[in-house]
C-alpha cells in the first residue's frame, strides 16, 4: 500500500483550510482551485488529509487507501466482488479507483495516482 488518505468534504474551504493548516500546523502538499471544486491535501506523518470543497452532490467515502498503480486497483476490484460499488474509473483530477463497501458497510476509496 502506498498511503492512508482521510478526505473530507467540507462546506467552506477556506474555514477549514485555516483549521488544519493554522490549527494543527499540517504542511500543504497539494492544493488546486477549478471551476466547480476546490481542495487541498495535507501531510499527516506520512498520511494524507484531503478537505475539498465540491458544488456536486456527494457521499465522500470515509478513508482512502491508496495503491501503487492500476494493476493493483484492478486486482482489488475483482477481488471485491459484489462489495464494489462500481466499476474502476478515473476521476476528474485523473486519478484510477473505485468505491467498495466494507462488511459493516463503511465507503473506502480505493484509488492510484499512477
């Protein structure tokens, strides 16, 4: 596994940015601004923190495991089963994953940057 992300979606972005950067000192990795859609991604001892503020409708999984290349989100796709929402696909940011359920029903986003 590459990384643990925790992403948030959150109704300010700028009140949350301060939050975690002010607050808890987190150092920014990655930030980004588009029509639509605005985030960043924080470094927490070598997991990740993602706020994103969104103007579609979502339900944010509640954690992020990232994988080192598609290979291996495919792998965990066909081995997910029924328990993957949907199919593979790549995210407006350019991103490969899914979402599947845990057995408890909890949504985790399995995803790679490769």
């Amino acid at each position: 596994m590459s990384a643990l992300w925790v992403p948030f979606e959150v109704a300010d972005f700028d009140r949350s940015a301060d939050h975690y950067g002010r607050l808890f000192g987190l150092p920014v990795i990655d930030h980004w601004k588009r029509p639509g859609e605005q985030g960043a991604v924080y470094d927490v001892g070598g997991g990740r923190l993602e706020i994103v503020q969104t103007t579609r409708p979502a339900r944010p999984p509640g954690v992020a495991l990232e994988l080192p290349d598609r290979a291996s989100v495919d792998a965990v796709h066909f081995a997910a089963g029924p328990a993957a929402e949907s199919a593979p696909e790549t995210f407006p940011r350019g991103h490969y994953g899914f979402v599947l359920a845990d057995p408890d029903g909890n949504r985790v986003l399995v995803w790679t940057e490769a």
